[in-house]
C-alpha cells in the first residue's frame, strides 16, 4: 500500500511517534517547533502515515537568509532509515516542500551517525554535504542504565575530587520552570560568552525557548549555589551567589544538555559537576536512557574555543557520537552556488568552525 503524506496537526500523535523512536530527541519535538513559531517564524510538520499508521516525520523552519532562503530539518527525519520506500517517499516531500516554500535548498542534519553507508543514502537521493554545520555534529553520550556509582567510578579523577569539594563547601542545587527565572541565565551567559568567545543568544531567544518546554516538565533550569556565609569566607561578598547554571530539555530518551553557564566565582569554586549529576538523577527517574552533553570537539583541536569545555564533558567518561554532517538537497543550483556556498564558506573561515 502506498504510504500518505500530510501535514501533522495532533501533537499527542506526533509526540507519541517521534518521542518513542530511540534516536530522537528535542530537536524534532512538536514543542520545539512552537518555539519558532512564537518567534514568527514559517514551519513545517509532515508525517508519512501506512494503513493509519505514522511510520515516518520530519518538522523543519523556513529560514529567510541572506544566504538565500531555505528550510532547516535539524535531527530529523525520524524514520526506520532501513525502510528504503519510507525514506525515500519522505525526501521526495522534502523536495516538494522546499519548492512550495520557494526555498534555495533545504538543508537536513539528521540523528543518523556518520558512516559511508549512510552518506551514501543521502548521495543517491541528491544531497551533497553542506557547507555550513546545522545543529551539534559531534556529541558526548553517557548510558543511563550506569548507575551513579558506575558513572562515578568511570569519571576523571579531576571531577570526582569537584563533587568531593563540592560536598564540603556546601553547594546546594535549585531547580526551576519558571521562564522568569530565565532572566538570571541570560545575563551569566553574557559573562560566559566574554570569557570562553562566543555569540551570546538573545533573553527573548533563550525565555521563548524554555517557554515552550516548560509548561510540560519538560524544560528545568539547574541552579548551583553557596551560601552567603561561603562568600564572605572567600572574600566574595560583592558576587552572585550562583555558580553555574544548566538549562536541560528532557524529551523521549533522551536528557540533553542545552546551554550552561558559570558567573565569575563558579570559575574559582565549580558547581557544574553537580548539575549534571542532579539531573542525571532526574532523568533516571523519568526513565531516560540517554544523557547528551552535546558538542565536543577532537581531542587533538587543542586551539579550539572549545576545547576546555569538551574536556570537561569527556571527563564523565562519555562515549563519543558523530551524527552525519549536514546535507544540502540544492533546489536552485545558480543562487546556491553564486551566493550560499560563497559566504558559508567564508564564514567557517572567519568563525573557525
């Protein structure tokens, strides 16, 4: 029987389907596509359905660019990549949308690692690598199924003597849903973003996001603090008491590490390890398998901006995915070529990324 292909409009069955596959996570997530859309962005929601049955989705945002316009899928489709009608019926979509939308290409980084044999499916169906990176290529992933006591003894020992320090200097955690309390986040993230070099996102960019997540239980800010009386010890009396923050999505089985930052006094006294472990624990009792810490670099880029932070992430003894890099279906080769390929590729150079 011939599948169907139509815009989706429930979000229990689009949920039900994407949130129970076992690669999925957020970046497919019907809640976050209400976040683009509240920031007025155009999106898509398509689902191949056979005898009733979903068995295929992909959702993606129409970006208006100076680049040239284009849909964006990230983490997505979500599909049994081994079913060559179901795959190749949802491309075919990809394609049509792309056009209805009057898109210079279409650009998709789905949850598929990166092997030859996977590059070749996207190969066969008229893709090419992209220029540019669209969404986290290369993660750190921790098993769940570990207990605490497992994850602990496979950790650095750096990390275990910072959850020991942690302990004695009587760092409490806080937890919150509130988008509020976002406010906080935002301004640290601007001091972060000083220190390590990076474009800090916007109040509005980061409020909107756990706006959409929230209400479900499924966005929670993690706080780590000391006590006034820790900071007059320290001679810290005129800093925030917050030393780091994690702002953690948990959908399907996945529990992701979306944005962190630390103020100026969690650099001297860390809290992070703490975080981490607090909503691991969360997680287990969600029934979460899987913890992603999101972007590392290699090893060997010691000169990147990242480099500290992937150490830090490595330290848990994660294991390392790489996701096949994003892949362009080119739609208007004489714009793309002129105009889209030129300034990503001058910008991963100016950027180093």
């Amino acid at each position: 029987m011939s599948l169907e292909l139509r815009d989706a409009e429930n979000k229990r069955e689009w949920d039900d389907f994407v949130a129970n596959r076992p690669e999925s996570n957020f970046l497919q997530s019907w809640d976050f596509y209400e976040f683009h859309k509240n920031r007025g962005e155009e999106i898509v929601r398509r689902i191949a359905l056979k005898n009733g049955k979903i068995v295929g989705a992909y959702a993606g945002e129409v970006e208006h660019a100076k680049r040239g316009r284009h849909m964006a899928i990230a983490g997505g489709p979500i599909l049994d990549w081994k079913d060559k009608n179901v795959r190749e019926a949802i491309f075919k979509d990809i394609k049509d949308q792309g056009e209805k939308l009057n898109c210079v290409f279409v650009r998709v980084r789905p949850q598929c690692e990166n092997t030859p044999e996977n590059i070749e499916i996207f190969r066969k169906n008229g893709f090419k690598k992209a220029p540019m990176y669209l969404s986290v290529e290369y993660a750190g992933i921790l098993d769940l199924n570990k207990s605490e006591e497992e994850i602990m003894v496979g950790m650095r020992q750096r990390l275990r003597r910072a959850l020991r320090k942690a302990a004695k200097n009587n760092i409490i955690v806080e937890k919150s849903t509130d988008p509020k309390d976002i406010h906080t986040f935002y301004e640290i993230q601007l001091q972060t973003a000083k220190r390590h070099d990076f474009y800090a996102f916007s109040e509005d960019f980061l409020t909107k996001q756990f706006e959409a997540f929230a209400p479900n239980g499924e966005a929670v800010l993690y706080t780590a603090k000391i006590s006034d009386e820790k900071k007059k010890e320290l001679g810290a009396e005129n800093e925030s008491n917050i030393l780091a923050q994690n702002f953690m999505i948990f959908y399907g089985n996945e529990a992701s590490y979306h944005y962190g930052v630390s103020s100026e006094l969690g650099t001297k006294l860390s809290g992070a390890p703490l975080l981490h472990m607090e909503a691991m624990k969360d997680a287990r009792g969600r029934g979460i398998k899987r913890y992603n810490f999101w972007g590392i670099v290699g090893e060997n880029e010691t000169k990147h901006r990242f480099y500290g932070v992937s150490v830090f992430k490595r330290g848990f003894g994660v294991t390392e995915l790489k996701y096949l890099p994003a892949q362009d279906l080119i739609l208007k080769p004489f714009e793309y070529y002129t105009k889209t390929w030129l300034i990503e590729t001058v910008r991963k150079k100016v950027r180093h990324v």
